[in-house]
DNA sequence: AGATATGTGTACTTAACGGTATATAACCCT
DNA sequence: AGGGTTATATACCGTTAAGTACACATATCT
C-alpha cells in the first residue's frame, strides 16, 4: 500500500521515450485517423514493438485517447489562451488566427485530430468517435460560457446571442480543419478568418 | 459488333435493383467512412452477397466512387441549383440555407460523405481520399466563378475578392458538416446561416 | 551473488479483411 | 426442348488485423 512504485525503477529499464513514442502516435492517428491506423503503422512509427505498446498505453483505444490529450495539450494549444483574451471580440480574433496559423501548419499533418480522428467510423471505433465528439461540444460550450461573461463584462452587446456566436465560431474552426486538409495555406485561412470576424459584434 | 446487349435482357436476371442498392452502399459509406467501412457492412445493406456486389459494381473503390456520384444528384442537390441564383447574394443564401436543411435532415446520416466518408484514411483509401478532396476543392472553383461573374454583373462589389468569399462559403459548409456530426439540428445550422451572410458583401 | 521485478523481441492465435472459383439457377433465343 | 448467357449462393483464397505467450535480457534490492 505505501509504496509508490513509479518513483523507484525496479526491473528492467524501458528502451524507449514514453512521450516521444506518443507523440509519433499521435502523428499517425492524425494522418490516418482511428480506423485507418493499424498497429504495425503504429508500432513502426514509434520504434517499438507491439507488446511493448501494449505495457505502455494499454491498446489502441487507449492509445488513441492518451494521444488526443497530448494533442490538446500541445500541438492545438491556442484553444484555451484565447478563452483568457479580455474581449469577446479578442478572443474570437485569436482563436481563429491560432487556428488559422496551426492548422496549416507544415511541420506537422494537416487539420486538427479531434475533428479528423474519427468522423465517419466502424463501430470498433466507436469510442473515440465519442470522445472526439464530446471534445468538439465541449470546446463549443466554453466558447459560449465565456461569451456569456462578456454580455455581463459589457463587451458584448445584451442583444447577442452567446450560443449561435460559439456555434458560428466553431463551425468555422471546424470548417478550417477541412479547409487544411484541402490544402488551404496558413495566409488563406487567415483571410477566411478575417471575413468571419466581419460577422462577429464588436463594442456593446 | 453491332449487338448493344444492356437493353436486351440475355442471361438470368438480377434479383436486386442497382440503384436501390448503390443507394444502400452509400448511407453505410456516409455513416462508417470508407475505412470503416467492410464488405459485410456493405452486403448486409445491399441485401446481396459479394460476387453480385463485385459484378455489379467493380471492387469496394469504384462502389465508392459510385455511391458518391450518386451522392450528388440526390441527397446532396442543392448545390448546383444555388449557384444559379441571380446574385451572389442569393447564392450564398440558398447555398448556406440549403446545407443546413440537408446536413441535419434525420432521414440520412449527419453531414456530409464528400467531406466525412475519407478524411483521414489509410494508404488503401489513398484514391477516394483524394476523389473526395478534388470535389470539395471543385466546388469552391465553382462558387469562385460564379462570385467573378456576380462582380461583372455589379451584385458584387468590384472590390470584392471573389476566392476569399469561395473559400469563406465553402469553410462554413464543411464546417456545418462537423457540426451535423456533432447534433446541431437544421435551427441550429439556420442560425449559423445567417450569420455567415452577415460578413457577406450585399449589393455593389 | 541471487532473488525479484519489469521490459524486449519473436513467434504465435483467432478473427476479419478484400476478393474469387465453382457449381447451380434462371432467363433469352432459336 | 436445348444451347448460350448471366446472376446467384456457398465455400474458399491469401493477407492482415488486433492482441498475447513465452523465453530472455536488464535493471534494483537484499
């Protein structure tokens, strides 16, 4: 009971990077989404064998959603800064210019995994598919929240409604996912975000 | 040579209807996705069994292909009507309506296959990936066009940029897509509808 | 040094995958 | 009625899927 066994390293050490291994997971399942991976595209990847993986992160499922959290944490970490801006209108503006910027960004697949992850999906698939979702609507209701907050800040007019601007909003985010993979350049979709400001209410 | 053998009906009939049966095809594909999709899925909705399937319709690729050109014609044909509209108002317009009635429509899966039935995929789905990308991508040429025709007509404004407004219009519809997937119903698209018009350009 | 604990690589299992060979059934034409 | 032609159902093919058993390697602890 009182030992805490992930301090001491008792056994045989591990021959690799537990985060870096995860991180070429996550490239993957971007890629190719949940279905579309296989465990050697998985295993080959992260330099690893198979049981291995399976000592690490359980099975693919969970490999998968582990990923995703690395994914939220990291490479699409605009998300939750932006919610912080001290305007409504603010953190509209960086949360579609963070997209814009991250979501055709060459240095890593194009698009955003919590979109792309799992759309359309088998039925094996069918939790991530879930989870992604739950993420998505999540996303929507911070977005909404805090829309709300700047009716009360006054920098949204009372007329506004919070709900339909977080769902204007993230319809456009998730449209710029597809917009990446369509091969739309960072500039393109800094003018698409630019046009969708047009709609967004500034002062109250 | 001169023999044109569709039209008469030599060798034992088929016990299925093509068009009933594509039709099948093509709600599991929107729902599973082409990875997520198997043979058994497939022949289970047809109601045939593998060797009509692949007499009929070639492999599990071109029954792809087929399923979303038929795609086009029907659940998703509100598209090319819209571009007729007599001004690039009134295209987006019944564009953005259009996709809201159709994407969130309870009598079909949610959204979209052109944007949802390959994604992320495989290797093995290489093809129809990028059928699917070549269609989302001509869409926008067309709606592009049709905005360079609205500016020399003079219901755009000269200075307007009509690949910017394309690429904004086709954002928001694909961005719907996700959004269909995610619950929203048509209202809820409306809403969103009508805000996107709310950053287009009216009269010039 | 030896017991204990953990990780690694190889080889395996079971099930499902996409696709097909084959025998039979149902039609037209003469 | 019988030959030619096409569709059907069953049973099968080779391959790959996800997941695991097992023998061995490498560490800590006493």
């Amino acid at each position: 009971m009182s030992a805490v066994s992930s301090t001491v390293n008792i056994g045989r050490p591990r021959a690799f990077d537990v985060d870096t291994a995860l991180e070429k997971a996550l490239e993957v399942f971007w890629r190719k989404g949940y279905d579309g991976t296989s465990l050697s595209d998985l295993t080959e990847a992260m330099g690893i064998n198979k049981p291995s993986l399976y000592a690490a992160f359980g099975n693919k499922e969970q490999l998968f959603l582990k990923a995703i959290e690395l994914y939220e944490s990291r490479p699409c970490s605009f998300f939750l800064p932006a919610l912080e801006k001290p305007t409504a209108y603010q953190v509209a503006e960086h949360m579609l210019y963070g997209a814009a910027m991250n979501m055709a960004d060459q240095n890593q697949p194009q698009g955003c995994v919590v979109v792309q992850g799992a759309l359309s999906c088998s039925e094996a698939a069918a939790t991530v598919k879930e989870a992604l979702l739950n993420r998505r609507v999540d996303g929507e209701h911070k977005l909404r929240a805090r829309f709300e907050q700047a009716k009360l800040d006054g920098d949204l007019p009372v007329s506004a409604d919070a709900e339909t601007l977080a769902r204007y909003l993230g319809t456009v985010l998730q449209g710029m996912a597809i917009q990446a993979n369509n091969g739309a350049t960072s500039e393109q979709l800094r003018q698409v975000a630019e046009m969708t400001l047009q709609a967004f209410p500034r002062a109250g």
